[in-house]
C-alpha cells in the first residue's frame, strides 16, 4: 500500500540532476540514467495499476454486500405483504397487495441476476425498494384505518345486538305477561257451574232408594253470575259416569272437543245466558243396566270442565 500514493510527478527530481551533468558524462551516463528514469515509471505505473486493482476490488466488495443487503429487504418485503393478507378482509384491497407482492418478488428476481459489478442496476434496484418501501407504508396505514373502522362498527353491531335482545327479551316479557293476562280474563270469562244435585228418580217421580228403581236422573245446577263473561247462547255437555268410567249415552257419535280430544257426552243443553245468575235443570232417562256404586256428574262449556259433582246408588 505504501505504492499506492506514488505519482510520476515524484521523478521531477530527475531533471535537475541531469542539468547539472556534462555532455561527456551525458553521454556516457546516458543509458544508466535512462534504465534507472524506466525503472521509476515501471515501479509508478505497477503501483498505479495495484492501487487501482485493490480500489476496484473493495468497491466490488461493497457493491456485493450492497447487492445482497437489497435481497434481503425485498425477500422481507415480499414475507411482509403475505402477513398484510392475513390481516385484510377486503378483497379489492387484496388484489392490490397480491399484485404489489408480485412485483416486489419480479424485482427480487432481477437482482439475483445483476452482476455485483452492475452498480448502475443496483442503484436502480434501491430507489425501487425505497418506492416499494412508500407503498407499502401508505398500505399499512390504509389497513389500520380500516382495522379501526372495523372494531367500530364492530362495537356499535355489538351494541345494536344487545339493545336488540334486550328489547326481544322484554318484547318476549311483554308477551308472556299479555299471554298471561289473556288467560287471566279466559279463565275469569268462563261459566262455572255451582250447586249441582243429581236425583235418582223412580217411576213416579220420587227418590229411587234402590238401583234397579231408577228410571231418570234428574241433574240441577246453578250458572252463578259472571259480568265478564260473554252473553249469548251457550252449549252446556254433561257427561254421567259410571263407576266403572264409562259414560252413559245414547249415541257413540254423541261427543265434544275437550283438550284436543273427542269425548262422549250424556246431555247436550242449549242456554241463553246474559251474564247473571242462572238455574239450569237437565233429565237422563235411564235404559241402560245401573248397578250400585259412585257415579259422577261432570259439567262442560266452550271446552273447559266447569262443575263436578259425584253420587251414590245403592
């Protein structure tokens, strides 16, 4: 290295020294000088020459470690735009990153196949990195803003979702205390049969004090006063069971709807009722075979069970 600050200007000593010599010696001397003068530039030029080899070499070195420096950040650029994705919903702005990813990675490629030595291309190549590196700033913060717009609108459907169940909770509430209520005033509105006596009567119209006696049933009952029930004519069903259950009817195809089923009934009485207290008295002729036991008279209306009553034949 100590070569490498050698200039040809360092060999001006040389004039002065042959002024200063005679012709004569000139002439004799004139070829050691000349070799030596040839000798000086020889070992100059070789210095030159080295020092300009290791200047080149240090700047290959450089334009090398520049190079693969570059590769580096876009192989890092080209992993950051596969992490934008996982990040982004739209797909317009996908698109984008998918085609921004695509060049970073053409670019990429390019490099690879630049010579170290191509220091045009590379500079070429980071001022494309520092424009790659503005796009890809200007797609975060887009991404952000997005992100946070996001976790908005996210908060207000949060919100709007619990004022909607709440609201449905209390329309739910609101319904079941109507659904309530309403039963509430069915139950209130409906008849209800009190009072109910049931007799035995032989065939002269008297108390029967024997079972094989009777020949009618006479059944009396009270439907008491009710101001919230509808007026109008009402269908009464009284049924007469036996102690074995079964129903004492005329006709199988004699039934009514109770709870979702057909039941036989014994009576059917028609009444026409303006809401105040009514006395109703209904007649069984007695054809079939009775023998002793509990027996039960039950009252039904619009569907509902409204009195019940049992007695005895002995």
């Amino acid at each position: 290295m100590a070569f490498c600050n050698f200039k040809t200007e360092n060999i001006a000593f040389i004039y002065p020294i042959l002024a200063s010599i005679t012709m004569a010696e000139k002439r004799s001397k004139l070829p050691v000088i000349i070799g030596s003068v040839l000798v000086l530039l020889l070992i100059g030029v070789t210095a030159l020459l080295i020092s300009e080899k290791q200047t080149n070499k240090e700047l290959i070195q450089e334009f090398q470690l520049e190079k693969e420096d570059l590769e580096n950040e876009y192989t890092t650029f080209a992993k950051q735009y596969d992490e934008l994705k996982l990040t982004v919903s739209n797909d317009s702005l996908s698109v984008l990153l998918e085609q921004e990813q695509l060049k970073t990675q053409r670019l990429l490629e390019e490099l690879r196949t630049v010579k170290s030595s191509n220091a045009a291309e590379i500079r070429r190549l980071k001022k494309e990195l520092a424009s790659l590196r503005k796009v890809m700033v200007g797609y975060i913060n887009q991404i952000d803003s997005l992100n946070r717009l996001t976790a908005h609108q996210k908060e207000i459907i949060a919100d709007v979702t619990k004022k909607y169940n709440a609201a449905s909770q209390q329309i739910n509430t609101l319904s079941e205390e109507k659904k309530n209520l309403t039963k509430t005033v069915t139950l209130a509105a409906q008849l209800d049969a009190t009072n109910i006596q049931v007799q035995a009567q032989n065939k002269r119209g008297k108390t029967a004090k024997k079972v094989k006696d009777v020949v009618k049933f006479k059944i009396d009952f009270t439907i008491v006063k009710n101001i919230t029930a509808e007026t109008g004519e009402r269908t009464l069903y009284i049924r007469i069971n036996k102690p074995d259950n079964d129903v004492l009817t005329k006709d199988a195809s004699a039934t009514f709807t109770y709870e979702n089923r057909q039941l036989p009934y014994s009576i059917k009485k028609y009444i026409e009722y303006n809401g105040e207290e009514q006395d109703v008295t209904v007649y069984w002729n007695v054809e079939e075979y009775l023998y002793a036991g509990d027996y039960r008279v039950d009252i039904f209306a619009e569907g509902t069970l409204i009195g019940s009553q049992q007695f005895t034949l002995k």
